[in-house]
C-alpha cells in the first residue's frame, strides 16, 4: 500500500515509516519539521515538508498522490507538561490540524486511518492494567485533543465510511540503531537518564517519591518504538477485515522511576546519580496496560517486552549519536 505518514519526521513516526517501507510499503511523509529531524525521514520515503494548518498544501498533496491507500497520523503536539502551559496549541492547533487532514482525506477518497493516540486518555482508571473498556478521562489538554480526534473519527466513519484505528499508546520508548528519540527541550525520562550516562548532565531529578507505589516513584509501562510501529502495520493491514478498533498498546508490566534508573546503569555501567524534586503536575500514580485486545486480535507480540532491552537499544543510538540528530 501507498501511506501518507504526517509528523514522518519526528521520533515514533519516523520509526513507523522505516519499519512500512521494510514490509514493502510504499511511504510519503508530511511533516513541518517544526520538531522533526529531516534526517530521521527514511531515504526511500517520499519527503513533503508542509503544514496539516495549510488546507492548500494538503489539497496539493493529495492531488500529487492520488493513489494513497491509507494515513498514519502521528503529526502532534505531544507533551503532557506543555499542554497544561499552552491549552490551546493543543485543543485548538490538534484538533484543526487532524480536521484539517480528515477533510482532505475523504475529499480524495481515502478510507483508512490510524492515529496515533495516548494513555493520557486514562486519568483516573478504575483497574489497572488499564483496558479499552477503561472510562476516558482526559488527564491534559493533551489528552483531550486525542479525545477530540477520536470523536472526529467516530463521526467520519458514520458520515463517509472511513475505517479507523487508534492506537492509545504508553510510554513509547527505545531507538533503533538508525533513528532516536530526540526533542528538543528534552522531557522524557529515559533520554534525560542517557544524557546523564554521557556526561552531558550531572543527575537525574526524580518528579516525586512520595506517589503511593511500593518505592514512592511513579509507575509507567514502557513500550519499544518499534513494537509500536508494528502494531500501526497489523491494524493497517486488519482494517478492511475488521473494521475500526481502539487499542491499548504497553507491555503489560510497570516500571518505577527508581527501576528505570537502576536499569539504566545496568546497561549502561554508569553510576546515574538522582536527586528528588517536587512532583510534575499532572503525573498519574500508574499507568500500566492491558494490550490483551491487540495481543488476540492481531497476534502483536512485543519484540522487545523488558526494560532493560529497551534501553540498551536506546543507549545504543544515544552513544553513537551523542548530539542526537544535526538537523
Ligand atoms: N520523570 C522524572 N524525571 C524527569 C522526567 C520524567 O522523574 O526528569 C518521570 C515522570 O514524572 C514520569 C516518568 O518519569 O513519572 C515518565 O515521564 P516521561 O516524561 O518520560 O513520560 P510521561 O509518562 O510523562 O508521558 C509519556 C508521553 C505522553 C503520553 C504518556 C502516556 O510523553 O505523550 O507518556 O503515558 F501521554
């Protein structure tokens, strides 16, 4: 198939455009670059840089590829922090720029979509692991744009047919040799954690370690960027057979702040010193998933399911790419 993959340049999307091409896809990638690397676009993918606000560059993007069987839209402002600062680069900017990308879509025929989504759906779950059957309760502004484009989904399914899947995913995590995880201001624990192995920081601060888990720092399900990209691939590939579907995507199992960094000098060999400082607003507890759903229903296996493997793929890329991407 022929997929468009928006935000193709940035850190889960670029992974996922690697891993379509390897399985004989075709990939066009849209992206603005405004926090994507030009470098992290796989060579063998087509390359547009444009903006999901430009209704007109989206108009000429479709009539230059008329044969587009399917969208990935990772495209997004992603940060949970952020979005409590800046609401409406989040409920406004997501929203349009997916509504944006939606019309385009149906206006050029285009039937299948997947997005992706987050566990930031879940603020207040009443089991964990976490399921699909969870109630949503959007936990930022972040949250509730992904909400938001699950209901535009919702509505252009029963309104022209589109099939759908969202992908809820957890804490995406880990690199391939090739491509990384680099944002820049940096947030996310485990490349925070790396730049201390390299000296390029003195010590990690922990958010909080007073959280009611057995050692008082918060619990997340990490999850390889990778085994994420195959997921998107099995629900592209089941759509047409199984119509639209909503699926939680983790490991199943939760690791402490403490346990990531214990983990992280493991691999490493380094002695990662850690403070701890006040709390992050806006960090949940726990956060584990039930991916039992995606597990039965497309056979997805995680490659890389323990969190150790994760970082020493993660540590690889960093050590080799100190400054992470040029561009
Ligand atoms: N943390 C620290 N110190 C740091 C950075 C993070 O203690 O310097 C902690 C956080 O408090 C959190 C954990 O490490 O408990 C993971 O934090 P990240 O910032 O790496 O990731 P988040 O869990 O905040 O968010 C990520 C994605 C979101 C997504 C969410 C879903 O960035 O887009 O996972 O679980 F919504």
């Amino acid at each position: 198939m022929k997929i468009l993959v928006t935000g193709g340049a940035g850190y889960i999307g670029s992974a996922t455009a690697a891993e379509l091409l390897d399985a004989g896809h075709q990939v066009v990638v849209f992206d603005n670059l405004s926090q994507g690397h030009r470098e992290a676009v796989p060579p063998a993918a087509t390359f547009i840089q444009g903006d999901l606000a430009d209704r007109a560059a989206l108009a000429q993007l479709f009539a230059a590829h008329p044969d587009i069987d399917g969208i990935m839209h990772f495209a997004s402002y992603t940060l949970v922090g952020e979005s409590m600062q800046q609401p409406l680069l989040y409920l406004r900017d997501n929203l349009v720029n997916a509504a944006n990308l939606l019309e385009a879509a149906v206006a050029a025929g285009v039937r299948r979509f997947i997005l992706s989504s987050t566990a930031n759906l879940f603020d207040d779950p009443a089991k964990m692991p976490i399921d699909e059957h969870e109630r949503i309760v959007p936990g930022s502004p972040y949250g509730e744009s992904k909400f938001f484009i699950e209901r535009l989904l919702h509505w252009f399914e029963r309104i022209y047919g589109l099939r759908y899947a969202c992908m809820r995913y957890f804490n995406a995590s880990g690199d391939t040799p090739e491509r990384g995880e680099h944002h820049d201001p940096e947030t996310h624990l485990i490349p925070l954690i790396l730049q201390v192995a390299l000296g390029q920081r003195e010590q990690i601060t922990i958010f909080g370690n007073d959280y009611p888990t057995p050692d008082g720092t918060c619990i997340r399900d990490y999850v390889h960027v990778v085994d994420l990209a195959q997921a998107h691939i099995l629900a592209l590939q089941a759509l047409d057979r199984l119509g639209s579907r909503k699926y939680n995507l983790g490991n199943g199992s939760g690791f402490s702040v403490l346990e990531v960094i214990e983990a992280a000098r493991k691999v490493t060999g380094h002695p990662i010193p850690h403070v701890v400082g006040p709390r992050r607003a806006g960090d949940p507890a726990i956060l584990v998933a039930s991916s039992e759903t995606i597990r039965q229903e497309l056979g997805w296996q995680p490659r890389y399911p323990d969190i150790e493997s994760i970082i020493a793929t993660a540590w690889e890329w960093h050590r080799s790419h100190p400054q992470g991407y040029t561009h």
